[in-house]
C-alpha cells in the first residue's frame, strides 16, 4: 500500500483540531476596540528605511478608516 495518499487517523485528527481551533479563534478578531485606545503600528526596520516608508504611508491612509 503506498502511504504517501493515505490519509491516517491522526492526520485526520490534526486537521481536525486545527480546522475547530481556527474557527474558535477567529471570534477574538472580531471584538471592538476600545474607543480612545491608540493602536501601535511596529516596523521592526530602522527609521528612514523603505519599509518604514512604507508602514508609514499605510499608516497614514488606515488612520482614518479606522
């Protein structure tokens, strides 16, 4: 029998545990977020460098959409 098709009861049970965890988690994202709070956008780039550029002007754009 070849095994690399053959999908085993504990592979099963991962994808399993891994499609209910996913679904159970993604209800956290979906909370508010408390008026007032300001949200920390990291670059973890040096100041000046194209990411951060980058991060910036996405930042500046999210700003009022959120």
């Amino acid at each position: 029998m070849d095994n690399t098709t053959f999908l085993t009861r504990r592979h099963a049970l991962r994808w399993a545990a891994a499609a209910s965890a996913s679904s159970t988690l993604s209800a956290f994202g979906q909370s508010d977020w408390p008026q007032g709070k300001a949200i920390t956008f990291v670059v973890p780039f040096t100041a000046g460098s194209g990411t951060d550029v980058i991060a910036r002007t996405i930042a500046e754009k999210l700003g009022p959409l959120l």
